[in-house]
C-alpha cells in the first residue's frame, strides 16, 4: 500500500534539519489524499494512473494576503512556541482546507527548506485519505487544488534555470500548462524523488525566482 511505502522510506532517511536560527521557523502539510484529478488547470490530464489515483492538496494563496499573494502553496504557515512541526501542519490544514486530522495521519518529515523570505520551512507528510468536503478559508485560500501525484512524475519535472544571482539554480514544477515555483516546487520535488521513486535526494540547494523572495 502506498501509505506504508511512503512511512517506510521516510524512516529511512535521514532528514536534515536546519536547527537553531534567526529565521521565522513554519511548517507544511504535504497532504496524500486518497483520490482527487486536481481542479481546473489548463492542461492537466483529468485521469490519475500513478499510486492508486492519489493526489497532493495544494492551494492558491488568496489574494488579500500581505505575503505571497495568489501564489501556488502547500497548507502551511507559522509554527507555534508550543508546537512542534507536525502539531502545526495539522492545525494549518484545519484552518486553511478545513481539514481536521488525528495525530497517527503523520508520516514523516522530509528535509527543512530555508526561504529568502526568511523563513525556515518544515515540511511534514501526511495521510489525508478521501478528504472530502474541504473547503478553502476566504481569509487565506483562494482555491484548493488535488494534484494527481501522476503530474510530478513527469518526463519534463523538474525545470531548472539559472538563479537570479547566479549561484545557485532555480527549481519549478510544471503541472498543466503552467508551473509551481520554489520553495512549493522544492517541496513537492523531494517528495516525488523519495516518497514516490524511492531517491533519497537534497534540495536545499535550489533557488528560488526573484518573485518568492518578498
């Protein structure tokens, strides 16, 4: 079953963790779900093959919001001084998606990812199973998204492309006809190479477009 393979292979990796540091530390929800073809994208295949027609949740931040407005996201966002990542996940996905799990949905961390933002992201994996009736908070979210885990598994995934101060490469993940940038799209890559192909590889050295620094 795919929810064991994917605990499995994140209990054999040895996830790096960026540790004591100024950044605002956050967490993210890398949200499994059961079924789902994604909504609306131009491009996107309405059928789903790969890993028992699984998908990811991903969002469109709304627009009213200070930071990041409009752009593509995983349910995430400050952890608390009382949390600890995986109890914020949770609690983001409630409060984001309307998404309420129990603390056994957790299946592993995979690596931090620091943000030019000035974030250090936490992202935790876990086990949404059918997920249905989510529904978006109008205060963050503008549309939810399932994104058949068949569309990261793409020929053309990831895109890479010369970094806006040229040291490091910037990382997208195209899906339809368009695509998702860093840190989401580093996220989403770690998950497809380990959880899904079985590559333990790193991503903390990709960047992020000029646009995702603010």
């Amino acid at each position: 079953m795919l929810r064991e393979r994917i605990r499995q292979r994140l209990r054999g990796f040895e996830v790096r963790a960026v540790g004591d540091h100024a950044h605002r530390a956050a967490a993210v929800a890398v949200a499994v779900t059961e079924e789902g073809f994604g909504a609306a994208l131009p491009g996107l295949p309405q059928h789903a093959t790969w890993s028992e027609r699984c998908a990811l949740i991903l969002t469109r931040r709304s627009e009213a919001l200070r930071d990041h407005a409009g752009q593509w996201a995983l349910p995430g966002g400050r952890i608390e001084p009382d949390e600890s990542p995986e109890q914020a996940a949770l609690r983001e996905l409630a409060e984001e998606v309307r998404l309420v799990l129990d603390p056994d949905a957790v299946l592993g961390r995979l690596d931090d990812y620091e943000t030019r933002s000035g974030y250090v992201i936490t992202p935790v994996v876990v086990w949404a199973g059918p997920a249905r009736g989510i529904v978006p908070n109008p205060a963050e979210v503008q549309s939810i998204h399932r994104i058949p885990i068949d569309e990261f598994m793409r020929a053309d995934a990831p895109m890479l492309e010369r970094g806006p101060d040229g040291t490091r490469p910037v990382l997208r993940m195209p899906v339809g006809d368009s695509w998702i940038a860093a840190p989401t799209a580093a996220v989403l890559y770690q998950f497809r190479e380990l959880c899904i192909a079985g590559r333990a590889t790193r991503v903390a050295h990709f960047d992020q477009p000029a646009f995702a620094w603010r």
